[in-house]
C-alpha cells in the first residue's frame, strides 16, 4: 500500500507575519497521527521557521529547489547539504516554472535529483506537458523523455527512492485541473515506464488542486496525493485536501 501524501508549494510567496500565521495554522489544525503525510516547502528564509513551529507535529518541511553542486563559488545557491542540515525532508526538482523560467533542461533536473537523494532527503520530480504538446498528442512522449532523463541518471531503483508530481503545466495556477481521468492515464504511464518499481514509488498530482477536486483525483488508483501550489496558502483549504486523502 502506498501511503498518500499531500504536499504545499508556497512558491514565492508569504513574509515572517503571514508564514507564521498558516504553520501555526496548520499546526493547530493537523494534529495527531494520520494516515496520509503532510509536507510543506515555504520559501528557504522561512524553513527554519516552518522546522520550529512544526517541530511537534506530523507535518514535514521541504524546500523548492536545490543546486546540482556540492558546495563552493555558486553565488546565490543553496546546497543539498544544507537543506539537510536544517532539517528539510523533501526537495522539489523540475518544477515546471523552473524549467521554463529558468531554462533547466531534463538533464539538470537529473542532477538536482541525484545530489537531494545523496543527502538522504527525499527528491520530489515534478514532470508535466504543456497545452500545446497535450493538443499535439506528446503527452506521453514528453512526461515519458522528463522521467528516463532521471532515470538514466540515477536508475530506476534511484528513481523509486524519490517521488514523481505530475503537474500539466497548462493546470498550474490556471484554475484549470486535469479531470481525474485524464491525470489517471498519465500516472498510470508513469508507472508502467517505471517497470519493476512502477508499483512501489508514489505519484503526486499537481494542478490548481482544490478541496472540492481533491477527492476526485485521490479516488484514482495511480494517484498518490497531491502538489498544492494556490490552495496550500490557506489552512482551511490545505487542511480539507489533507483530509480527503485520509
Ligand atoms: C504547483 O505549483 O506545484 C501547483 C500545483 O500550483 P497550483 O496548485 O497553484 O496550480
């Protein structure tokens, strides 16, 4: 049984006020012991604060992106090492606004995702097609090419140590959700490029996922949990898509 697990990507957004407000939210709210993990990735200032105010709950703290090097004169670079070293469980590599606002190709995103599971942190790797390459029919083809970049990398027994998000570009921050179909026969391609570890290694959805969504999507067999940009900003909305992947 893969255990659901819903993650939130702050993105570029919240300061020392509002950031303290929604952990200590979602501290208050995700008590206990559950059955799906929750995680959060703040911005990098605020994952300290995001490692205090959890400290005593089941919630984890990731962080958005890594450098692919060890250490040294990469100006503005953060190192696995030190996302490790504060603590930080999981690490998103490959979101598409990196891939695209950041020109990082398939190959850099491998990297990313060999030196976050050098440090024994989690890697997280976001894939997802455009509108136009869906409407091409390369959906496959795309998701397909973003994942065996990975896995030559780093193998498929490498990759299975991570986890894999598909977000369709065209569904982030659009208000848009692939339907639980369609991202359906997405993950249940990404499973059967990861062959022998297709059934062990969970697969996130990502894409303007919603409390009203969200249980549609974890219904599906192949989906795993979710990658919450927008609706993790809010606790009550966050929180009811946690809840729906108990
Ligand atoms: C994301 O950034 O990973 C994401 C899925 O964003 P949103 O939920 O806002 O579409």
């Amino acid at each position: 049984m893969r255990r659901k697990i819903v993650m939130g990507n702050w993105k570029m957004n919240s300061n020392s006020e509002s950031a303290e407000a929604l952990l200590k939210g979602l501290a208050e709210q995700w008590t206990g012991v559950h059955q799906a993990e929750v995680a959060v990735c703040p911005p990098y200032p605020y994952i300290a604060l995001a490692k205090s105010v959890l400290e005593n709950t089941n919630i984890g703290v990731g962080a958005q992106d890594v450098s692919q090097h060890e250490a040294g004169a990469y100006t503005g670079e953060i190192a696995a090492d030190m996302l490790a070293d504060i603590g930080c469980q999981y690490v998103l590599v490959g979101h598409s606004e990196r891939r695209d606002y950041h020109k990082e190709s398939s190959e850099l995103v491998a990297k990313k995702f060999a030196a976050v599971s050098a440090k024994g942190m989690i890697p997280v790797l976001c894939v997802g097609e455009t509108l136009e390459e869906r409407e091409a029919g390369k959906t496959f083809d795309v998701i397909g090419s973003q994942l065996m970049k990975v896995v030559d990398h780093c193998g498929l027994a490498g990759v299975a140590k991570g986890m894999i998000a598909y977000e369709p570009v065209w569904a982030i921050g659009t208000g848009k959700t692939a339907t639980p179909e369609m991202a359906q026969d997405v993950h249940s391609y990404i499973r059967e490029v990861m062959g022998p570890e297709g059934d062990q290694i969970r697969i996130m959805y990502g894409g303007s996922v919603k409390p009203e969504s969200a249980e549609g999507l974890f219904s599906q067999k192949d989906i795993d949990g979710a990658l919450v940009g927008g609706a993790s900003l809010s606790v009550e909305d966050f929180v009811a898509i946690c809840r729906a992947a108990e």
